[in-house]
C-alpha cells in the first residue's frame, strides 16, 4: 500500500452526517440489548454484536431513502 493511504473505503458522502450515524449506532444496540464501551473501542464486541448492529442500520437506511423515494415519485 503506497504511503498516505487508507485502508477504510467507507467514505461518507455528507460528512456532517457522521453525528447522525453515531446516534442511531446507539439507538439500534440499544433496541437489541447490546453494550456498546463507553469509551467508544469496539475491539473486544463479539462479531456477532457488530454485525446485527450494523445489518439493522443497513436495513433502517434502506427503509428512510425507500420512504423518501416514494415521497418524492407522488
């Protein structure tokens, strides 16, 4: 890997949506019953945690642009 370069392709396209993405990280693990570190390292959650936390944010994205979508067709 050439220098200056990141491994990580998730770039957001509004950056000032990050703030937005780290609530609802909080609001789905929630809903699910999973602690998320206080301090923020996610190192040491099981996989298997991860992974439900971040398929219902996917499939909670999906829902809104879906909604906003048809919103936008009537």
């Amino acid at each position: 890997m050439a220098t200056g370069q990141s491994r990580s392709s998730n770039t957001l396209v509004v950056p000032q949506a990050n703030g937005a993405l780290d609530q609802l990280k909080y609001e789905v693990a929630q809903e699910l019953g999973i602690q998320i570190p206080q301090d923020g390292y996610m190192g040491f959650m099981a996989t298997r945690d991860a992974g439900a936390i971040g398929g219902n944010i996917t499939r909670r994205l999906v829902q809104i642009a879906e909604q906003t979508l048809a919103g936008q067709s009537r």
